[in-house]
C-alpha cells in the first residue's frame, strides 16, 4: 500500500551544469547553478520538486542545491507553495555522491527508502514516479529506464568506429532511482573506500550486487543538458498545453465454449489443455473482449460490426489480427493506449504461470509499454458453466488518450 509507505525523495540540483553553460544570473550575483534555469515559466527545479511532493508514496521532498543557489531559493518555494512535504534545503558536495549523502543525512532517523531524482529531469510523470517507488520498496532498488532505440557505436579519441555493440538488453537509465536507505548508504561507503566514481547511484548499489529491478520510463523524462533539449522540452509542454488530453473509456466482454480437438489460445498465448476454446476465429476470449474494449472507446461499434462471423475469410483467424486491426483505428484517431485492466475467468486450466507471456504478448500487439497493461485471473468458485469448466470468459476496460484537437 502505497499510503503506508515512508519514502522520502532528494531532488539533487547541486550540479554545476557546465555542458549547458548557464548564465542565469543570481540574487547576489555570479551565475547560478542549472537547476534554476527556467522552463515555460518555472524552473526545472521547481518542476521536479512539485512532481515529487505530488506523487503518491513520497511523503518528504529534500532538495540538495548547490550553495551558489541557496539565494534563489524563496523564489523556487514561492513557485512550489507552502507544500509540507518539501523540506528547506541542504548544500550538496562536490560530485554527485557527496551531495546524495548530504541529503541521506537530512532525512528523519528511520527512514527505510528513498527516491534520488535529479532536478534536471523535469518531465517525469507522477505515475512514473509511484510505479517506480512501488518497486523499489518490493525489491529493495529499482529506477526508471527505457530500451536503447538507436545503434551504438563506440570511438576513438580521433572520432572513429571502433565497434559497434549490440544494443540487446541495454537500457537507458532515469532518474528516480528507488532504494533501501541502508543498501544506499552500504555503497556510498563502499564507494569512497575504493575511490569509485558512479555513473549513478543504481550502478554503485549493484557494485555490492544487491539486485537492481528495471520499471519501465517513458522517453519523454529526459535529462536536460544542453540548451537544445530545453527548447525541446519547452516546445512538448507547450503542445500539452495547447492540446488538451481528451479520456475515453471502453469496456469489453466475450465468453467461449471449452470443446475438444481445439487448442486453448489466450492472449494470443497457446496454452496447455485438453480443449479449445470454440468461435468463427481461434476463440481468443480475451483478445476479443480487449478489441471489443477499445471500439467501444473509439466510438467505432463492436467486434460484430467490423468482423462479422458470416465473414468465411475469417475463419480461423488469429484473433491477434482483428486486435491489430483495432489498434490501427488509434492512429486514425490520433488517440494512444491509456491503461488496460482486463480479467480471464475460468475454473480451469491454471492461468497464473502464463500471465506474464500473456501481458508480454499483449503490450506487443498494444504497441504499448507493458507498464500499461494490468490482466488478472479468477474463478467463479464453481458456479455457473464456467465454474463446471463449460467455458471460459473475459472482460477488459480499456482508457484511451487523445488530443482534443484530433
């Protein structure tokens, strides 16, 4: 339970931003540091700490800053508000791990978790944030990242190819980075013993080989480091600004015959059993309770409509194709998956060791982060044709996205 939790956030802004080249001039002079650059009228400073405080799981924000910056500091409250959970800040250190121990010893005694977040993050979302605090407490640490997209290729001090490695299993890292506190403080202090630097805080707690857990990010929290991403950052919350979301909702629902000489897809997943699931297609209950779910939140009818049984082309049909189909109505609408919550029910057989492949497979055909799919399994506790086994049935909600404008 989220509410339950102590988790307490730094937002580190001590950084001297030198490959930005700041000329912010402060209060008393002299340049302050980047975190108070501003961003579409607020500084990223600002922006980082008002996302934290907002975020379910976090109940005290420390912000680390630079004493260049301490100055500007009325200001970035004043931009905040009279929030509780931001605390007034402490000076940072030289590098990045002193100014996270800096913070460490700001935090009320029996603090179990912390969220580290560097203030020149802005974007991070707040659904971001609790999913990434939500395992970092299971777990012991966790961090956002996202999947590397572009080719890699490592070079010479001279500018050329030495090789290119592959980029299987390689993830960007973002910030926050969730961990026990005292798994934390175990690796600052390893760290300074042999004199290591880090990249980031995940890559000194895995050095002791605790284990690190990958949440999934979104491309849009990026770090901004050069002038350039501040225009592009700006240039994205103007588009949000001027584009209102607009949230639609659909629910689906499909149930099937268990019959023999059939083999049991769900979710587009084969799954092991003596029977099938009967239909026009391949019986997919889930799949089409899902395509029924998003027709409805696009306004666009039912299965029914688009994919009639009379259709003999049909038939047979991996039901993973009338889903594409749907999802390519999205585009035609300008709309993006919100969330999907969807339920299997069925007495038999046992569905939980195939939900991972089957929420795997799903994010695939969603061309969606599998952040955004819940499926759960249940039974009916024997009652009714699916608790005799008779059948098996499904039912999603889906939310979908889109800008008022489209």
């Amino acid at each position: 339970m989220l509410a339950a939790m102590s988790v307490a956030a730094l937002v580190l802004g001590a950084g001297r931003g030198t490959r930005f080249r700041a000329s912010l001039a402060g209060p008393a002079g002299g340049v302050l540091p980047k975190a108070f650059v501003p961003l579409a009228g607020r500084s990223l400073l600002a922006r980082s700490l008002s996302t934290l405080a907002e975020s379910p799981g976090i109940d005290r924000v420390q912000p680390v800053l630079a004493a260049a910056g301490l100055a500007a500091w009325p200001e970035v409250r004043r931009e905040v508000g009279q929030r509780e959970a931001i605390q007034e800040p402490v000076v940072g250190g030289e590098e990045r791990q002193d100014s996270v121990r800096e913070g460490l010893r700001a935090l009320p005694a029996g603090t179990r978790h912390v969220a580290v977040h560097d203030a020149a993050r802005p974007l991070v979302s707040r659904a971001d944030v609790a999913r990434v605090v939500t395992a970092g407490v299971a777990a012991g640490a966790a961090l956002l990242a996202v999947p590397l997209r572009d080719t890699l290729k490592r070079v010479d001090a001279g500018g050329r190819v030495l090789e290119t490695p592959s980029r299987t299993g390689c993830w960007a890292a973002q910030t926050p980075q969730v961990f026990r506190v005292d798994w934390l403080w175990e690796a600052l202090d390893r760290a300074a013993a042999e004199g290591v630097q880090g990249t980031d805080d995940a890559e000194l707690v895995a050095r002791l080989g605790f284990p690190v857990e990958i949440v999934a990010g979104d491309p849009q929290n990026f770090k901004i480091t050069t002038r350039e991403d501040l225009r592009l950052a700006e240039a994205w919350i103007r588009q949000e600004e001027e584009r209102p979301l607009s949230i639609r909702v659909g629910q689906g629902f499909d149930v099937h015959a268990l019959v023999p000489g059939r083999p049991l897809v769900l979710g587009g997943v084969r799954i092991p059993h003596d029977r099938g699931l009967a239909g026009h297609s391949d019986g997919d209950a889930l799949l089409h309770a899902i395509t029924d779910a998003l027709l409805g939140a696009l306004g666009e009818g039912d299965l029914g409509r688009h994919f009639p049984s009379s259709d003999e082309s049909l038939r047979g049909v991996e039901s993973g194709v009338l889903l594409e189909r749907a999802v390519a109505l999205l585009a035609t609408h300008g709309a993006r998956i919100g969330n999907l919550d969807a339920t299997v029910i069925a007495e038999g057989p046992r569905l939980a060791p195939h939900q991972p492949a089957m929420a795997k497979a799903l994010a695939e055909r969603l061309q969606t982060e599998p952040a955004r799919i819940n499926l759960k399994v249940t039974s009916t506790d024997r009652l009714g044709a699916i608790g005799r086994g008779e059948g098996i049935a499904a039912q999603a909600v889906v939310l979908i996205e889109a800008g008022e404008a489209q």
